[in-house]
C-alpha cells in the first residue's frame, strides 16, 4: 500500500483492560474520534478500530476513544473529527479521492503548519485494499463475515493511527519505520502483531512534549 502525502493526503481488538488509576494520572493527552454512523460498516468494526488505534497509543501515554465516552467528561481531551468517504458501487469517486492503490487516509495541515482536527479514510478503498491483498484476497472471500469484519476493524484501526500521528506530533512527514511509514504492507496492516506499528525514539520525545490541551466540550 502507498501511503501518499501530497501537501495534504496522508496513508496510510478491544483493549484488554481499562486504564489502571496510575496510568489515567500519567496520559499525557486524550483523543477523542467522533465517528458518524457509517451505513456500510457494522458498528463492530467502528468499535474495533477505535480500539486497536487504542491499543497503538497506550503504550505512549496517549489515551484513544470514541467522542460519545468522554463529551460530557471534565478530563482534558481534544476531539478529532472522522470523515469517512464511502463510493457506491459504479459512482463516481469524490474529488480528491485517490484509487485503493493510493492513501488509504489523510489529514490536513493549514497554512500555520498545524494539523486540521479531522482526519479522512477513505472506507471503500481499505474494504478493496483488504479483498485484494493476495495473501489474505482469495481466503477471506470463503470465510465467515465475522473475520472480514475483525481484519477491516484492524486495518482502519491502523489507518487512523497513523493520521491521528500525524496530529499529535503536529507535523505531515513520515518516518522509516514503525507507525509512521509512509509505506505499510498489507501483511503487516492485518498481522494480530502490533510491532510493526511504533514510535521512533525521536517521536516519543516529540509526543512527550507535545503542548496540545483542552477539552471534550470546548
């Protein structure tokens, strides 16, 4: 998959337990998505995705959930607005859309050189991405809806962790490895393993002194 960035187009399980009292004292910042309801995507898969970019943050001290658990909290957060781009079958592609083969999301960045609090994923490329991804392509189409379901909740996941990078380091370059490649295979975006989807050193440190504050309701 191409992660493409031209000026402004970006690539690109439920957690396990709830944050422990310690580790709610020591975030450093909370991202909430608001995701509309997307007619073509069960809600299974809006909750996993939100989970797994979960899962990609926590160890970072960055806190991802859904807008709806946190909109009427007093904790400190900054809501990042989804944007899904889905094209019916035959329809003609929105502008600015790119071919499956191109970015699977974007995020903005103004003429300040700061992030737009929306990203974009384009919900029709990633489905095709997933179908003709040739390890996973021709085995998924035999199996039951349930693993469809579970391997596009974890590439969109994936996908959104990415931008959401983006927007927490306030910058559009990209990295050579981990979380912020430019470039991620498929087997990769689908793979149970999280490994392939870090922070750089440098990038810890940028997220540690990142000065984004605020709250849900603001």
């Amino acid at each position: 998959m191409l992660h493409h960035h031209d000026d402004d187009k970006e690539s690109h399980s439920l957690i396990d337990a709830a944050y422990d009292a310690d580790m709610v004292i020591a975030l450093l910042l909370r991202v909430a998505l608001a995701l509309p309801q997307i007619p073509a995507v069960p809600p299974a898969v809006i909750d996993s995705a939100v989970a797994e970019a979960a899962g990609i943050w926590a160890p970072y001290r960055v806190a991802i959930e859904d807008a709806g658990s946190c909109i009427h909290a007093d904790d400190d957060c900054r809501v990042l607005t989804v944007v899904p781009v889905v094209v019916s079958p035959g329809a003609a592609r929105p502008a600015g859309a790119p071919g499956w083969r191109g970015a699977l999301g974007q995020i903005r960045f103004g003429p300040d050189g700061e992030p737009e609090n929306a990203v974009t994923v384009f919900i029709t490329d990633i489905e095709q991405f997933i179908a003709g991804a040739p390890i996973f392509g021709a085995f998924l189409s035999m199996r039951a809806p349930a693993l469809r379901n579970q391997l596009f909740g974890r590439v969109l996941g994936r996908v959104l962790a990415h931008e959401i990078g983006h927007y927490v380091l306030r910058t559009p370059r990209h990295d050579a490895d981990g979380l912020m490649r430019p470039l991620q295979l498929a087997v990769d975006l689908m793979s149970p393993s999280r490994h392939r989807f870090t922070l750089t050193a440098a990038e810890v440190a940028r997220v540690g002194g990142s000065p984004m504050t605020g709250r849900c309701r603001d």
